[in-house]
C-alpha cells in the first residue's frame, strides 16, 4: 500500500508542477488563485487516473484500504503543493523583494536611490496590483468604490490566523 | 496508520521542543531560523522509530492500522517541517504578506474604500524593510544612497525571470 500511495502524490505533484506551467499560459497574473486551484484539481485526477493505470495493486486492495490510501495520497500531496506554491510560486510571482530585485536590476552599474525606488514602486502600485490579483480571483469584489470579501473562507484568512497564533506562542505578540 | 501516527506524533513533539528552545532563546534576545534545525533531530527520530516499527510490527495489509507506511511517514513528516518552517519566515523576518494583510482589513472592517486601505501601509513597511533584508541576504549592496545589485541578487534574478518566461509572465510583484 505504501508503494501505492507513494506513487500517487508523486505523480500528481509532477504533473502538478508540468501543468501549472500550462495553465498559466491561460491565465493571467491577476487570476493567480484561480490558476492554482485548477491546477492543483487537474493534478490531482489525472495523477490519480495514471496511478491506476501504472498500479495493479488495488485490484487487490479492500474498499476501505483503497479509500485510505486515496485520503493519505491526497493529504501528501496536499502538503507537496503548498509547500511548492509558497517556497518557489509565490516568491517568483507575487514577492515584492523580487519586484524590488529586478527594478534595481535594471539599473545596472550605477544603481538606484530609495527616493527613486518609490517614485516608480510604491504603495499605490503595490496595494493596487494586490487588489485587483484578489478581485480577479474571486477572494474579494469591489462595488461602488467598496473592497468586500466575497467568501467568508478565504485561504489569505486561514493564514493570518495561523500567523497570527503563532506569534502569540512564540511570544513576538502577547 | 500507526507510522503515520509516529510522523504526527514526533512532528507535535519537536514543535514543541521548537517552541521552548525559542523562547529560551529570546530571554538572551536571539532570534535565528537557525533553531529549525530541530526539525532535522526530529527526522532522525522518525526515521529511527519507522524503522523500528517496520522491523518489529508485524505487516498485515488487510488492518489499516497496522499498513507498513515507511515512506509515506517519513515523506509526510518532512513536508509539514517544511511548511512550518515557511509559516516562521513570517515570524523570523517580522514580515506580513501584503495580500493577507489586504483581506484581513476588508474582513475586519466588512467593506473598504482604496483610500482608507492605503493608511494601513507604508513604504517603510512594504519596501525599505525588504531593502534592508535584500542587503542583509547580500542580494543588493547599498553604497552611499544607492542600491545595486550584486552577483548573487544577478543569479536570482535570472532565475526568476526564466520561471516567469516558462509561465509566460513578465514580473510585476
């Protein structure tokens, strides 16, 4: 069995890392999220329908053993794309030290001013850029001139109260 | 199961010994990503108590809780350190993600104008602290009053754009 489910996250983050580099070919910048979610979906059924075709082990296997390894294979390969979106994705996508490494990149040899920075990366360019990436992907809409959160779930939330808890028992917050 | 069980078990564990080694730390005002190497004792362990259990559990398929699942354990319990260590950077580097921080204001105050947004952050916050950290990391050097970038800010860079050109992007941040 832990051939089985080894091979299924395997193959559903390889294919979710080829396919991400086609879907966002489709999608633009501003529907990162909505891009990441289809991604991780189509990963996850074609990686789990290959599976099948390369295992002849389940043939053998219970249905409850079959459904275990798919909720174990599942969770794997859950934590397999977090951690890949969050170390390599969002850093090259989204990071504002990035953004700020390439401007001053650009500069070459004879560098730039913080004053000079700013005047071309802001907050007006950073917070509108952000807005709209989370309007276009559905976490918020905006109407009559008012952000809103659309979903009561958003992930952006989660992770502010993990960071948050964490702060707090890790003593930088009390 | 039951070496799953082990994995979520130790993880708990060497959390735990995380958290009180860093604050252990803190009394003398050290504060190093350093501490998550912890997370590498713990592996070991994992790996010890896997084996262990692998050796001496006697293998039996047909029961869920006793399903040998060497590989899956040890692979699990690797990528919830990894993904905590991620969750840390924020806590190590005193950084907030922009975005986040975005929704957790419009959550808060149940609808918000650009305007009122804005005062929530500055250039301070969002970019000469993450200036200072590209110098620290020696992406970038500061002489005098200007920034340039350096050999290894040059490599990322490169890097990055090459990501970005196999997903069709060009950088925006």
């Amino acid at each position: 069995m832990d051939k089985f489910i080894v091979n299924i996250f395997l193959i559903d983050f390889c294919l979710f890392i080829i396919f991400h580099f086609i879907v966002f070919r489709f999608f633009s910048e501003s529907k990162v999220f909505k891009g990441l979610v289809l991604t991780f979906i189509l990963a996850a059924i074609t990686g789990f329908l290959i599976s099948l075709m390369l295992n002849n082990q389940w043939y053998h296997l219970a249905i409850t053993a079959f459904t275990f390894s798919l909720i174990v294979a599942f969770i794997v390969y859950l934590n397999f794309a977090f951690f890949y979106t969050l170390a390599f994705f969002g850093i090259a996508v989204t990071s504002l030290r990035v953004q700020l490494l390439s401007l001053i990149g650009k500069t070459g040899s004879e560098g730039i001013t913080s004053f000079q920075l700013t005047r071309k990366y802001n907050i007006n360019n950073i917070i509108k850029v952000r807005l709209d990436r989370l309007v276009d992907s559905g976490v918020l809409s905006y109407k009559n001139g008012y952000y809103k959160l659309d979903n009561k779930f958003s992930y952006f939330l989660v992770h502010q109260y993990i960071i948050a808890l964490l702060k707090r028992i890790y003593l930088t917050e009390r | 199961m039951i070496f799953l069980f082990l994995s979520g078990i130790i993880f708990l564990i060497t959390f735990i010994i995380h958290i009180l080694l860093h604050r252990f730390l803190l009394r003398y005002k050290i504060v190093t990503f350093k501490s998550l190497s912890i997370f590498a004792f713990g592996f070991i362990l994992d790996l010890g108590g896997v084996i262990y259990l692998y050796e001496n559990v006697p293998i039996n398929n047909s029961e869920i809780l006793f399903t040998p699942l060497p590989v899956t354990a040890l692979i699990l319990y690797v990528l919830l350190s990894l993904n905590f260590a991620i969750f840390m950077t924020s806590i190590y580097l005193k950084d907030q993600s922009p975005s986040a921080k975005l929704v957790w204001l419009v959550k808060i105050n149940s609808k918000a104008e650009l305007k009122e947004i804005k005062h929530y952050f500055s250039n301070s916050e969002l970019i000469f602290k993450r200036l200072a950290d590209l110098v620290r990391v020696r992406w970038i050097k500061k002489e005098g009053a200007r920034y340039k970038i350096i050999t290894r800010g040059k490599l990322i860079i490169k890097f990055i754009y090459f990501y970005r050109s196999l997903l069709g992007w060009k950088i925006t941040g």
